[in-house]
C-alpha cells in the first residue's frame, strides 16, 4: 500500500515518464489558442458588426473547448504511468473520453468561474492587437469600440443566441443520456459555453432592469436597513464578517480549487460523481434523499431550483474530497500542500528569474516576458496535472489495497 507521503515523489515520477507528451498537449494548446484569440479578435471589426460579434463570441466558446481538450488531454496521457490504469488495464480512446467528459466539464468550469480567465486573455489581446485603432480614434474624439467585443452585442441578438444554444442544449442532452451520437457529448460541452457567453448581454440588461424595479420596493429597503443596523449594533459581528471575507479568498485557493481541478481529474478517470446519493451513501443522510426522489415531481423540481447552484458548486467537490478520503487524509493535507507549493513556488521562482534577467532598455519586457511567462505557465501546468493523477492514483489503489469500491 503506497504511503500518502509519497505523492511528491510519485507526482516527479508521473511527469518525468509522460514529460514529452505533456509538454506537446500543452505547446499545441498554446499555439491553438493564440490563434483562435487573435482570429476573434480580427473578425471583430468592419461592417454588419453584430454579426462580427457573433462570430467573435463563437471564437472565444472555441477557445474555452480548445482548453477542456488540452487539460483532458494532458490528463489522459498520465495514464500509461498510473499503477490504477495498469491494474484495470483499460484502454479508453482520448475521443471518446473527451466526449463522455464534455457536459460535465463545462458545468463545473462554468460554475466555478475558469472562463473568466478566458474572457479576459480575450480582451487583452484585443487591446494589444488594436491600440493603434484605439489612439487613433481617442485623438480624432471619436468613441471607440476596441476591447468591447464581448459586451457589445445587441441584447436582442444576445438573446436570440442564447434561446437557440438553448434548444442545441437540450437536444445533444438528451442524445447524450440515450447514448446516441458519436460527438453528443462534444456538442452538449459547446451548447453549455455558448448559452452563458451569447446571454451575457441579455442576461445582464434584464437583471439590471429587474433590480432597478426591487431596489425601490419599500420591503427590499426596509431588509437593506435591518442588515446594516444589525450589523452595527450587534458585537463583534461585523469585524467578524471583515475576517470571514479577508479568509475566504485563501481557502478557495489552498482547498476548493484543488479539489475542484482533482474533480475534472476525476472526471477524467472515470471514478465521477456529481449526486447527493453517492456523497451520502452508507449514511443516515441517504434516508433524506430516498424520501425526495419519492415525492411528487412539483417537490422535487422545486427543491432543486432552490439548491441548484449548491449542489452544481459543491457536490462534485465533496464526492472527490470523499474519494481521495479513501487514501486517508494525509493524502489529501498533501495534495492541498503540494498544489499550493506549487503554484506559489513558482511565483516567487518568477519574480527571482525576472530580477536575474533585468533591463534597461524600455519595453524589452514586451519581448522576453512572453517566453518566461510562457515556461513558467509550462512547468506549472505539467506539475499540476501530474499531481492531480498521482493523488487519485494513490487514493484508488490504497482504496483497492483495502477492497473498498473506487469508482463511483
């Protein structure tokens, strides 16, 4: 039964044997996306530019997939090293994985809020692409539209767009539970992108008519003045609340993003569960949920439109905290450790190599920093990844050491 302490060295050994094929997904990546954002944000400009935007939020929904298939891939290519896969011996095509993969990952990185990353490379590299338009157009005192391909599709249109991906939605749903459709899955993952990407507009031109019309209802008002009494009189509350909201920051980055990134692994490997059933089972809880799927159909709609957006943030991540669990729970205090290790070493690792490379000549930074950053976003990656398949490695086969089930 390996040891939980040896996730590090098992992590070295899993990047080292899968270092070529890492380092390709990733490269490939790279040079994909650079192509689909600076394609997006080319089209973006010249007449009929409602449909320019279109197809420029087409291009930004490409270059989330395009990332899904990397992490996918760069995952799938640790499993010729993994002491699990070697004992299940399953050869699982990395097309088919990437499909069965595609509705849950695009609900998870939805939820957790990966694409706003995405979104902001996006308007960057439209900054970067068009500055010369932008001063122009500031020095001539017209209005420019440079950086705003995101936000400046008519709503009309945002929501004609968003009611179409919603009926592909649907329809590769439903494919997707029959089985059917060699790329339902794939089509299921994009129909998810591009509702929330096409109905930003809308969405956002809608909630802002609809908290206008409650911020002025006496009962809201009234509820805004309770809170903010209580919280002046009440001790210690509100200092209280500054410390939860200084805290909180920290602990979704040393312990529900890894966990959130062990869940895509997860995913990946084929042990995903994303119910309340399989979260509580063997529990008193299960009873509970027993007594909801046999209640009347109005209930049990009602009840996850309430707990909706819980259940799609948390649940995953609990039934993963639960499955790495299995391995003890110093495997999971040194998967939070090694990834926090991780991405801070390199951080500082940054700032050392960029004090040792130094300048004087203006904007050099605008040429090197690309390739550095580039290394850095490399070595981070291919760690990260190796850590996420060496922690459910470990997990999995000190969970089969004890003859307990892995696969949810």
């Amino acid at each position: 039964m390996p040891s939980p302490f040896l996730l590090p060295l098992h992590t070295l050994r899993l990047a080292g044997k899968s270092a070529l094929p890492l380092v390709t997904w990733f490269a490939g990546g790279e040079v994909v996306r650079f192509g689909l954002l600076y394609a997006g944000t080319e089209v973006s400009y010249g007449d009929f530019r409602q449909v320019r935007l279109v197809l420029s939020i087409i291009c930004l929904t490409l270059v989330v997939m395009a990332s899904m298939t990397v992490v996918v891939g760069m995952l799938h290519s640790l499993r010729s090293a993994m002491w699990e896969m070697g004992v299940r011996q399953e050869r699982e095509q990395f097309w088919r994985a990437l499909d069965r993969i595609a509705p849950a990952f695009a609900v998870i990185y939805l939820t957790w809020g990966f694409h706003v990353e995405d979104a902001r490379d996006f308007v960057q590299m439209d900054w970067m692409h068009n500055v010369d338009q932008f001063m122009s157009e500031s020095f001539a005192g017209q209005k420019s539209v440079v950086g705003r391909s995101l936000v400046d599709l008519d709503w009309r249109v945002s929501l004609v767009a968003m009611v179409i991906a919603i009926v592909l939605r649907l329809v590769f749903s439903k494919l997707v539970e029959k089985g059917s459709g060699k790329a339902s899955g794939l089509a299921a993952g994009f129909s998810e992108f591009a509702v929330v990407f096409f109905g930003l507009n809308a969405t956002l031109v809608l909630a802002n008519a609809r908290s206008d019309w409650i911020e002025h209802r006496s009962v809201v008002s009234g509820s805004n003045e309770i809170v903010s009494d209580a919280a002046g009189k009440v001790p210690a509350l509100e200092s209280f609340w500054a410390w939860v909201g200084d805290a909180w920051p920290y602990v979704l980055d040393a312990l529900a993003l890894p966990l959130t990134w062990l869940t895509i692994a997860v995913l990946v490997y084929g042990a995903f569960a994303d119910d309340a059933r399989t979260l509580l089972k063997g529990t008193k809880l299960e009873r509970g949920v027993d007594k909801l799927e046999g209640s009347h159909d109005l209930t049990q709609k009602s009840f996850e439109r309430v707990t909706g957006g819980f259940t799609e943030r948390w649940v995953p991540l609990a039934n993963s905290f639960r499955l790495t669990i299995k391995g003890g729970l110093a495997l999971f205090g040194m998967f939070c450790l090694c990834y926090v290790v991780v991405n801070a070493g390199a951080e500082y690792a940054l700032r050392g190599v960029r004090t040792l490379i130094g300048t004087e000549s203006p904007w050099s930074w605008m040429v090197v920093g690309y390739p550095v950053d580039f290394v850095k976003k490399l070595i981070v990656t291919c760690l990260s990844m190796a850590l996420l398949a060496a922690t459910f490695d470990i997990a999995a086969t000190r969970a089969r050491a004890r003859g307990e089930e892995i696969s949810a």
